[in-house]
C-alpha cells in the first residue's frame, strides 16, 4: 500500500506534467495546422494556375479567407462550361495526385490524443482528492505499520 501514499504524495507533479505536455501537444497541432493550411492554400493556388480570371491576393485577408475565395472561384469555373473548366479539371488532377488528404493520419491521431487529455485532468483531481481524503481519514493506516513502512517515517 505504500504505492497508495507515493501517488497521492506526487499527484500534483503527475498532474502539472500531463499540462505541460498537453500544451507542447496543442502548439505542436498549432504548427502542423498551420502548414497544413498554407499546403492547402499553395494546392488550391496550383488548381487555379492558368486559369484567365484567377482570384486576386489581398494582403488584409487571413489564409482562411484567401481559401474560401478560391474555393469560390473554383465553384463559379465549375459552374461555366468553358476552357477554364477543363484547365481546372486538369490542375486538379495534378494536384490530386500528391495525395495531400492522406497525410493527416497523425495529426488526426495526435487531435484525438489532445481531446482525450483534456478528459483527464477533471479525472486526475478527483482521483488526488479521494486518496488525500482516504489517507488523512486514516483508511490505509492498518495495512501499514507507522514505524518500519509509512513513507512518512522513512525520512
């Protein structure tokens, strides 16, 4: 039982070191979302290369909005039955073939073990709560001598 008094002794420790890689985790996910996006928006520009009328960059707009613009201008090619349509269609198996979409596996994964993470902290306080309170009340005391196996007494 003496493992009970070790746990409960260090749960605080356990829980600031799940933090702390749990936030390393989440700007870890921050820069590959972020390169994820920039690989989206260059593959979006590609689709669009050659086209006569392409959308024109504006500085002011996030990367999120340059996107839905494309997107947007991708839509309104697909719309008109024209020679842009079938240079889009080509761009876009050019662009297919890369197979971006199958490279997010980890980070899907690494997302997944981000959120879970989260479910833990409210989980670790509980479990330090009831050990603390087992513990003070006295319940692991008679599977354990005071004087030669308390952890206390070692000192």
């Amino acid at each position: 039982m003496e493992w009970v008094y070790v746990l409960a002794d260090q749960m605080l420790t356990i829980i600031l070191l799940v933090a702390v890689f749990e936030l390393v985790l989440y700007v870890v996910l921050f820069v590959t979302t972020s390169n994820r996006t920039q690989q989206l928006f260059d593959s979006l520009k590609n689709m669009l290369r050659g086209i006569k009328d392409p959308p024109e960059k504006d500085s002011s707009r996030d990367i999120h909005d340059e996107i839905t613009v494309l997107l947007d201008c991708a839509e309104s090619i697909r719309r008109s039955s024209s020679e842009d349509f079938k240079r889009l269609l080509s761009n876009i198996q050019i662009q297919n073939s890369r197979k971006l979409d199958l490279k997010t596996h980890g980070l899907n994964c690494w997302n997944n073990v981000a959120a879970a993470i989260v479910q833990i902290f409210p989980l670790l306080g509980i479990l330090g709560t009831i050990l603390a309170s087992l513990i003070r009340n006295g319940c692991f005391l008679s599977t354990l001598s005071p004087t030669t196996n308390s952890p206390i007494n070692k000192h």
